[in-house]
C-alpha cells in the first residue's frame, strides 16, 4: 500500500496519551494515528451515505406506511 504524510496539529495532552496509547500496544504513533482516521472515516462515510439517501427519499416523498412504522416498534418490547 501506497503512504504519504500528513502534518496534523493535536493538543498536547492528546499527543501524550498516543505516545502512551503506541509504548503500551507496541504500535507506532504513526499506525495508531492511520488507524484512528480509518476508524472515523469509516464511520462518518457510512453516516453521512445514510443522511443522504435519507434526504433523497424524504424529497421522492417515500415514506414509511403507518402500518410500516407500527409493525417496527412492534419488534421491541415496551418496558
């Protein structure tokens, strides 16, 4: 796999607890700090997918049916 480096400014309590964080794991600052951005990119990729196609079938107006919607909650237990 191809790299390059990036210069990030972080805080240094932060920079603290990699450097911790890499002498504890026996990982380097720089694959924990790779595989945090992963982590998050990961996630927000994924979430931001979801709000989009949210928003494309809220404007093509495709909504859940009241029965959809009842049939849902019916799968969890009420407490």
């Amino acid at each position: 796999m191809e790299t390059s480096t990036i210069t990030v400014r972080i805080p240094l309590n932060i920079k603290e607890q990699l450097s911790h964080l890499a002498e504890a794991t026996h990982r380097s600052k720089s694959w924990l700090a790779a595989e945090a951005l992963n982590r998050y990119l990961e996630l927000n990729t994924w979430q931001v997918a979801e709000i989009q196609q949210g928003i494309q079938e809220a404007t093509r107006k495709e909504f859940a049916t009241e029965e959809e919607v009842e049939a849902e909650f019916a799968k969890w237990p009420v407490e």
